[in-house]
C-alpha cells in the first residue's frame, strides 16, 4: 500500500453478530492474514418480533 497504509474491509451480519462465530472468525482473518482494517457492522442482540 502507499505510504503504508493498510487496506480495509468491511464484513456486514445481517444479525446478531454474537451468535455468528464464523462471521467474527472471517473478520479476524481478514485482520490477521490479509493485514486489512475491518469493521464489523451487525445488530448487537436480538430483535423479538
């Protein structure tokens, strides 16, 4: 990357990102071995109804 900045990704749960461990495993990866910035967005709990 230039000036050595890193890249970013972005992984979006269409729901509780708590009850999506693979979800939270893909973000790590992406942070660990592709050395990206990743921002989650997902719903913090459950919605009833």
């Amino acid at each position: 990357m230039e000036g050595g900045r890193r890249g970013r990704a972005c992984v979006v749960v269409l729901g509780d990102i708590g009850r999506s461990p693979r979800m939270q495993y893909h973000a790590l990866s992406l942070a660990n071995q592709a050395s990206l910035e990743v921002d989650i967005v997902a719903y913090g709990g459950n919605f009833s109804g």
